[in-house]
C-alpha cells in the first residue's frame, strides 16, 4: 500500500498544482470584457482567489504526507474527499437544472452586447461536455480518493509507519470533518468582510455597515467556540453549532419570504450586470431562495443527529 500512497500523494500535488493556476487564470480574466459590456471588479474575485491558494498549499501539503505515509494526511485527506463529493454532487444538480438557462441568459447578454452567440447545436455540445467533464471532476475523482483512503490496508501502513497518536487521532473522522468545516468557516467570513460591504440577512431583514459586521463577529466568535468544543466532544459544541445551523435556516428563510436575493447582493457591491443575470434564473427569483436556505441545513440536521451519538458515547473510536 506504501506505493498506493505514493501514488495518490502525487495526484494530491498535481490537483493542489491545478488549484494554483486557477489563481492567476481568475486574475486575468478579471480584465476580459464581460456579455454586456464591462468587466468583473476583482474584489468579486478576491475570496476565490484566496480560496484557490489556500487550497493549492493544503492539497501540496496533504499530498506530501500521504507519500510520508502520515496518518494525519489519510485523516483529512477522507474529510477533504468525502467534501469534495458531496459539495461536488450538489453543484453537478444545480448545473443539470440551470445549466441550460444559464446559457440561454448568456446568449441573450451577448447578443444584446452585439457578440454573436453560439449556434444551438454547439451549445449543446458545450452542455454535455461540461457535464461530463464535471462528473469525472467532481463525482469519479473524489470517490477514487474515499475509495483508497477508506481501505483498512491504507490505515494500516499508515499507522505502522507513523505509531505516533497525531491530533487527527483524538475524535472520531466524522466529528473531526464538522470541527474542521466550522473552524475554517470562521476565517472565511472574516476574509468576506476584508474584501466586500458587510451585508448580512438578519431575520426579516438585511443588516449592513457596523451593525452586519458586528453580526458576522458575533457567529465568528461562536463558530470558533463550537469548533473546538466539538472537537474535545465537549455537549456544548454539539449544541452551539446545531444551534447556529438552525438559526441561519431561519433566518434564511424569513429574510428572504421578505426580500429578493439580489438586494443582498446590491448592498455587497456586486455589478449591475452580474445581478442582472442572475435576476433571470429561477432560483433568484419569488420565494425560491427562502425555500432553498431552509431545505438546504435539512441534511446537515440530520448529519448532526447521527453524530450526537458520539457526544453521549466518548469512547467511540476514530473512523
């Protein structure tokens, strides 16, 4: 298995050195004009720009401790696939079913930007080559990563090669994914503010300025605090992140029974034409998004449900 690590430990960088070049590819797309006119404001970009080189360091990272045969980089190299999969799985739904409205929009702004768009036929092609390359992308590649990692064999020479009990050691791989994913959401929503106008909604309403930011501080604050607990498997945590799951559910959901989405996104400084785009897909428009953030925390309920079995049972072993 030792050359299996190896092996997968490249593909790691290789993906990790892929994640890079989206870095200055995004950079200098910002200067292309865009269907109707204009160009994309790098503070748009800002986040993911951000995103891709922290993810380009991570994946170099984890590819480097996977050849070392650590088990700390099979640990999160699970976490990492297993999130790949799903947010993957969930983007490859919304690109089924807005796919083709999205490029019927794209086609009217560049016809209305005196582009010539695509013939239909070639539009189709672009469809389904997308689809595919998207499946293999975010579907086949994650579940090969889940598949090697997952293997008793894999876990086995890993722990063999390195007998020393490591931080991802110390609470079950499940517990250890939300722990991470909340703790690196914090960062995040801090870096959102850094680079675009506060805007948050906020019940029924959409906070800005001082009053937004002190809102994002204050889950910041709490999503650090329940990440740590949840890693100790302190009750608390489990509590506290359930408790903001919810609450941004609801909020969500008020928020948006009472405003349309794209006045968030006015207030966040995003281009007219961008908002103007988005306006047209059906899932900006009426009630659709209030409907969206409430249904969308339903499975990370349930996720949080199957996991309070090892808040009240601490001596479950890691995954």
């Amino acid at each position: 298995m030792k050359a299996g690590l190896i092996i997968f430990g490249l593909m790691t960088m290789l993906v990790g050195g892929v994640c890079a070049l989206f870095v200055p590819l995004m950079w200098f797309s910002a200067k292309v004009p865009q269907p109707g006119g204009g160009s994309q404001d790098l503070r748009m970009l800002a986040p993911a720009l951000v995103m891709y080189s922290v993810l380009a360091v991570v994946l170099v990272t984890l590819g480097i401790g996977s050849m070392m045969a650590r088990r700390w980089a099979r640990a999160l190299l699970l976490i990492f696939s297993w999130t790949w999969l799903v947010i993957g799985s969930i983007g490859m739904v919304f690109m089924l079913f807005m796919g083709p409205q999205f490029t019927r929009n794209m086609n009217e702004a560049m016809a209305q930007g005196g582009s010539q768009p695509p013939p239909p036929a070639a539009t189709s092609v672009i469809l389904v080559i997308t689809a595919i390359f998207g499946g293999v992308i975010f579907i086949i590649l994650p579940a090969a990563w889940i598949f090697f990692y997952q293997n008793r064999n894999v876990k086995a020479t890993c722990e063999a090669q390195d007998p020393v009990v490591r931080w991802t050691d110390r609470c079950p791989l499940p517990v250890l994914a939300v722990s991470l994913w909340f703790g690196f959401a914090a960062p995040a929503s801090i870096a959102s503010l850094i680079f675009l106008p506060a805007a948050v909604p906020f019940f029924g309403a959409i906070l800005v300025g001082p009053t937004a930011m002190a809102v994002y501080l204050a889950f910041t604050a709490l999503w650090v605090y329940g990440a740590w607990a949840f890693y100790k498997l302190d009750r608390r945590g489990w509590w506290v992140i359930l408790a903001c799951v919810c609450a941004f559910a609801v909020s969500g959901f008020v928020t948006y029974k009472r405003h349309d989405v794209s006045e968030l996104y006015v207030l966040m400084g995003y281009p007219k034409e961008r908002i103007a785009l988005m306006q047209k897909m059906s899932m900006f428009k009426g009630q659709a998004m209030a409907w969206l953030s409430f249904g969308g925390v339903i499975p990370i309920i349930g996720y949080m449900v199957y996991l309070r079995r090892f808040f009240w049972r601490t001596d479950s072993p890691a995954v």
